[in-house]
C-alpha cells in the first residue's frame, strides 16, 4: 500500500494535505512528471583542504604465476562540474517501460587526473619509475541517453 495526498484543490490557507492509503488501482491512476534532473559537483583529494593526504594511492592487485603485481595510480586528484543528469521513464517502441539516463549536457574537468601511474611489487613501496601522469582541464558536452529495461 502506497501513501499520497488526497486529490483536490488546494488554497495558499489551506493546511497542508494528510496523507491518505492508496490501493493498487488508486497508484496505477497517479501520473508524475517525465523526469528528475541532477548536478554534481566533485572535489577529490584537494591540496588546500586541512589536513589534506600528501600520498595518496589507487592500487589494483593482480596474481599471476604466483607473483603478486600491483598498478599504483598515485594521487588522483581534481574537480568535476557536471550538470544535468536526467533520470526519468520512456515507452520503448516495442511497448515496454524503460529507464532512461540523460547524459550530462555540460562537464568541466579542473586539475582532474593523477600524478603517477606504475607497476610494481609492493602497493605501499616508494614509486620508482612513473610510466605517466594525466592532467586534464576543459569542458565536455554530451548528447543522448542510456536506457535500461527488464524482460
């Protein structure tokens, strides 16, 4: 059982609405809106925060003829603008309800990427030989959507 507002008109005096039990018959009449829409706004490892981390690492362990490796991505760091990300229903041509997520219409990467990135033995040693960094500033638009659906 599902919980709304009872239906009817609504006065700027009027207390707000209780809510009231929906049946099953009752949920499948209530129509929303076509979607939600979302921002975002990330700041990983940022140097001028207090107490901020000086080495911070990503590792990936693998094994492989009984010898452990370990990719070491080294003080990944940045900001990201994002905005907006829609969530909301579609009807698919074949009839069924689907999921779709709207693509960002605008990113901005600052100072967004890691200082080294190796391979080495031992996740917590000293990077001896840094195989590159990444650093990326700018913007990105994106168009379309992703679309998920169950059968």
């Amino acid at each position: 059982m599902a919980w709304a507002a009872p239906a009817g008109p609504a006065t700027a005096s009027a207390p707000a609405a209780l809510l009231a039990p929906l049946d099953d018959g009752e949920l499948a009449r209530v129509a929303g809106g076509d979607s939600i829409n979302f921002a975002a706004h990330v700041v990983l490892n940022d140097p001028s925060l207090v107490g901020a981390v000086a080495d911070s690492r990503l590792s990936i362990g693998f094994n492989g003829n009984g010898q452990n490796s370990y990719i070491v991505i080294k003080n990944v760091r940045g900001t990201v603008d994002m905005f907006s990300v829609s969530l909301g229903p579609v009807k698919m041509a074949d009839g069924s309800d689907a999921i779709a997520i709207g693509l960002p219409g605008y990113v901005k990467y600052s100072n967004f990427g890691f200082e080294s990135l190796s391979v080495q033995g031992d996740p917590l040693a000293p990077v001896a030989s840094s195989m590159g960094a990444l650093n990326i500033n700018g913007t990105l638009s994106i168009q379309g959507q992703v679309r998920m659906w169950t059968h």
